[in-house]
C-alpha cells in the first residue's frame, strides 16, 4: 500500500519537480528591467503625451510587473493552488475595503 | 490492516516528509509556507491601507505649502514632483529609479540563492544570499538619504497631511526591506552553523517569498507614489 498519495498531495508535489533555471529566471529579470525602464521613460515624456495615455500605460506595466515576480519568483505558477488562492483572497479582500474605503470618503465628501 | 500501519505506510511518501525529513501533513502543503502566505495575504491589507491613505491625501501636497523651502517665494500650486525655484520639485525620480532597480535586482539573486542551496552549490549560496541582503542594504540607504534630501527641503512627517502619508507608506515599506535583510542574513548564519543545508531549503524559499513580497510592494509604490501624473 505504498504510493498512496490523495489529490491534494499529488498537487502539492507537483511544483517540487518543476523549478525553472537560472537562465530562465535571468531572462525575467531583464524583462522586468526593460519594463521599469520603459515606466520611467514615461517621466521624460510626460509633457508630450496625454495624460489618459500615461496612466493607462503605467497601470498596466505595474500589474504585469506583479504578476510576474508573484507567478515565476515566488513560484505561484509551479506552486500548489492553494498559496495562489491565498494569496489573491488577501488582494480581493484589500481591494475591495479600500474601493469602499474611497467611495465613503467622496460620498461623505471627507478627506 | 489497522489506521496506524496505513498511515506509516502513507507518510514516507509525502512531499513534506520527503523534502524537509519534517512531519507530514494532512493537507500535503508545507504548514510553514501555507503560514507565511496566509502572512502575506494579510500584508496586502496593511499595505493597501497605506496606499490607499496616500492616495486619499495626496491632493493636500500644497497644505502648509508655505514651509516648504524651494516654494516659499512664488507660491505657485505645485506637486511634490514638479515646481520650486529649480523646477525639481522634492521627488528625485531619476534617483528613485535606481532604487528601484537594485531592489528588482535582488529579487533576482533572491531567487538565485533558492536554486542554489536546492542544487546543493553552497558557495553559490552564501554569495547570492549576501548579495541580496547587500542590494537590500543600498536601497536601504538610498531611502534614507532620499528622506533627508525631503526634510532638507521642507516635506517633514509633520509638515503636512501628505508628507505623513508618504513617510508612513514608504517608511513601512523600509521597515519591511530591514526585517528582510535581518532574515537574510540569520538564514546566512545558520547555513555557516551548519543548521540549513539542501534539505532545508524551504526556510530559504520562505525568506525569499517575503523578499519577492517587499519586491512586489515597490512595484506598486513606485507607480503610484512616484510616476503617476500629477
């Protein structure tokens, strides 16, 4: 009766056979890099493009930069399901206290 | 065959037992990492709370505007990026930027250090692992010679509304990167003490899920606090 793994087990275990290389992790970090470059770019350019565009742009770069350090660095994407679902539970949870957080501000016309 | 003989026939099997020679656990997910995620969903409150203050007060820049030293003589409404006599405002976001790569950096050789102690390459290791708690460092002090460059200037923690929000976000933040470099460096010392070898590599992937934590903060605070328009 060896082997006797139930499905949570079995999922755990998958990520301890999948750690990416150093080569790997060195091309996301340059990707990572080129990206905050590309966010600081936007500091010299600020003047000539609209604003919209500026936000718009950063937020994206911002979101895609966490993902990819919580996804590869921290080994969410090899990792069983249950750390990503933690994890996403406590920024869920953040976002939405504090989307309620500023609605009750400009609703009560504080801050 | 009786509850006790299965069990014993389960266990050495289990991924915990095999990786950590620990006890297992019902769940098969590593009790010390699921803690420290759970740690870490929670830090996402705090920290949302603090951003979400600056967010709220950052309008209030100009409050007390007049303590402000680069301002005082054209008291134009200005922002903590731009205006002032220079032009310069009192962010220095190519300075800033820098710091903001060398934190990135680290959660590089973070991760590094990880694959190292897992391939068994010690030497590696310890290199990579003070070379995190060394990047750690210099943003450290690049923080708290951008804090004295703002005081200098006139944004204090108490000059107004929006410098208290700012210290307290950012200075929460350095708190956390110090705790880090703490970690770091105790995770260096029980490697030297022979206490953490491949076998352990867990605590070191723990240490370096805060690390990559601290990492994705920046990320944020580094956007909104800094490269956001006006």
């Amino acid at each position: 009766m060896t082997n006797t793994h139930t499905p949570v087990e079995t999922a755990a275990d998958a990520h301890d056979d999948h750690h990416p290389s150093d080569l790997f992790y060195l091309k996301i970090a340059g990707i990572l890099a080129l990206f905050t470059a590309l966010e600081v770019a936007t500091y010299f350019i600020e003047d000539d493009v609209p604003e919209w565009f500026l936000f718009f742009s950063l937020t994206a770069l911002m979101i895609i930069k966490f993902v990819m350090v919580a996804a590869y660095f921290m080994h969410l994407k090899y990792d069983t399901p249950w750390f990503r679902y933690l994890f996403i539970a406590g920024l869920v949870l953040a976002m939405g206290v504090y989307a309620i957080f500023f609605f009750s501000f400009d609703l009560f016309g504080l801050g | 065959m009786s509850e006790a003989t299965m069990e014993s026939d389960v266990v050495p099997d289990h991924p915990a037992l095999a990786e950590d020679g620990e006890h297992g656990t019902t769940t098969g997910i590593s009790n010390n990492k699921l803690m420290m995620w759970a740690f870490l969903g929670s830090e996402c409150l705090l920290f949302g709370a603090l951003i979400s203050t600056y967010l709220l007060y950052k309008e209030r820049f100009n409050d007390f505007a007049e303590t402000l030293a680069p301002f005082e003589e054209d008291g134009r409404n200005i922002g903590p990026r731009f205006g002032g006599e220079d032009g310069e405002g009192v962010f220095d976001i190519p300075f800033t930027s820098i710091s903001s790569f060398i934190l990135l950096g680290s959660s590089l050789t973070m991760v590094l250090a990880l694959s190292a102690i897992r391939r068994g390459e010690y030497r590696n290791f310890r290199i990579w692992t003070l070379t995190t708690a060394a990047l750690g460092s210099v943003f450290i002090a690049g923080q708290i010679y951008e804090f004295t460059e703002f005081v200098e200037k006139g944004l204090g923690y108490s000059t107004n509304i929006f410098g208290s929000a700012f210290f307290t976000l950012t200075g929460f933040h350095g708190v956390h990167v110090s705790l880090g470099i703490v970690m770091l460096l105790a995770t260096y010392i029980m490697h030297k003490q022979g206490r953490l070898n491949s076998d352990k590599a867990e605590t070191v992937e723990i240490v370096g899920l805060y690390w990559h934590f601290v990492d994705v903060v920046w990320i944020l605070i580094f956007t909104v606090v800094y490269l956001f328009p006006q």
